[in-house]
C-alpha cells in the first residue's frame, strides 16, 4: 500500500513550501527526491514518485517554483510552454538549491526513513539534481538531459557522492559544447560519470513526449537502477 500527500517543508524557519511524497507502509525506508521539468509538478512524476513507493521507496517532489509568480503546473504545449521557459529563465538556482537543502534534511528527519537520499532530475531539474549532489550531501545524484551543469563547473570538486550524467547527442536543448564542458570538468573524478545517447534528443527518458527514445531509456534505466542498488545497498534497515 502507497501513501501519498502534500506536506509543507519550512524555509529559513518562516517561509514554506509543498513537496509531494509518496511513501510505503514500512518505516525506514531509503528516500528518493525527484526534481521536475520546468514545467512542475505534473501527473507524470507522481506517477514516477507512486511507482518508487510501491518498491519500497519514499519519494518526495518538492515544488522547487514556489517563488515564481504561478507555481503549479503547466502544459507541455500552447501558452503554457512559453510560461514554463519564463519561469525558468527567472528561477533562481542558489534559492533552490537552499530548498533542496531543506527537502533532504526534512527526508532525513523523519520515521519513515532511513537516511539514505538520491537525488533524481530532469531537464530543468536534472540540473538541480546536480546541485543536491554539490550543496546538499546527498548520497547519489543522477541527472537526465540537465541543462546548465556546466555553470557549475567551480563546484565539481564539492561533489563527494555516485553522480550519473545522461545526455542524448542529438538534445536541441543542450549543444555539444554544454557537454564537452561537463565532460572536461569531470575529468579525474571517477565519482561522476557522463553517458551519451547517439540516437536520443531531450526528453529521451519521458514516455509521454515525443522526444520519448525507447532503447536509450532502457539502457539509461539499467544505469539508474544500478546506480539505485549501490546507493541502497549499505542503507541500515
């Protein structure tokens, strides 16, 4: 059986914002945090968050644009698309990267879990996946098709924990030279590996968007999932 709410994490003491969880029946339970597309909070990612539950995982999706002027979910087409790149263009990463903070020591603090948090994003937020890797300590990170790792190139050395980078070659979003750049910066850093995709675009993972590329998905699902086992492996019951 799967519990699912929104629950409201405290900013700085003051402030609060939601975060969807998804949790099993058993306690200490190792955690998952999904950081969305630009787009938020959509049915897809509870369902994402509803299926690492019902394998034994908490998961929590914390509405990383709670600042912005509309905060909840919008359309991958029409309006709503050129809403979702305006939002991001004015999202602040340092202030999101304070909420992931709050997130994983809120994941960390409660009964249900174990301690153990990996941190998993998309697009948008396989950036700020990255950031959890860097700023947070969580204990892995994967990202998938991050657009503006590269920014974070002074903070490669920060990051201690597993992180897995996934791109698809032929990404509109994020040219070549985005990841050569993250390719150079994790050089001699055996603890972040890069995965390239020839035959996949952006969204490659997602199989509700076009851009959905099956064998790559599939193989960057064994990756993610051994990557899963590894991280969990030593998690305390």
């Amino acid at each position: 059986m799967v519990t699912t709410a929104t629950v409201a994490l405290a900013q700085d003491g003051s402030r609060v914002f939601d975060a969807y969880l998804a949790r099993p029946e058993r306690d200490r339970a190792p955690s998952i945090m999904i950081f969305t597309e630009m787009f938020g909070t959509g049915q897809h990612n509870r369902d994402m968050a509803d299926d690492f539950a019902r394998r034994g995982f908490v998961a929590l999706i914390p509405n990383l644009y709670w600042r912005s002027p509309y905060p909840g979910e919008l359309a991958f087409q029409g309006p709503d698309r050129d809403a979702a790149w305006a939002r991001l263009a004015a999202f602040d990463v340092d202030a999101g990267g304070r909420d992931i903070g709050t997130a994983a020591a809120w994941l960390r603090a409660q009964s249900c879990t174990n301690g153990k948090v990996l941190a998993l994003g998309f697009c948008a937020g396989g950036r700020m996946a990255f950031v959890a890797a860097a700023r947070a300590g969580v204990d892995a990170a994967v990202s998938f098709y991050g657009m503006g790792i590269a920014k974070h190139e002074a903070e490669f050395g920060r990051v201690k924990c597993p992180v897995h980078l996934h791109y698809g070659l032929k990404d509109v979003h994020i040219p070549q030279p985005e990841i050569d750049a993250v390719t150079r910066a994790a050089e001699r850093r055996p603890n972040i590996e890069i995965f390239c995709y020839p035959g996949a675009g952006h969204s490659f993972f997602n199989p509700i968007r076009p851009g959905y590329h099956a064998a790559s998905a599939k193989l960057a699902g064994e990756r993610l999932e051994a990557l899963i086992a590894r991280t969990f492996a030593a998690a305390p019951a």
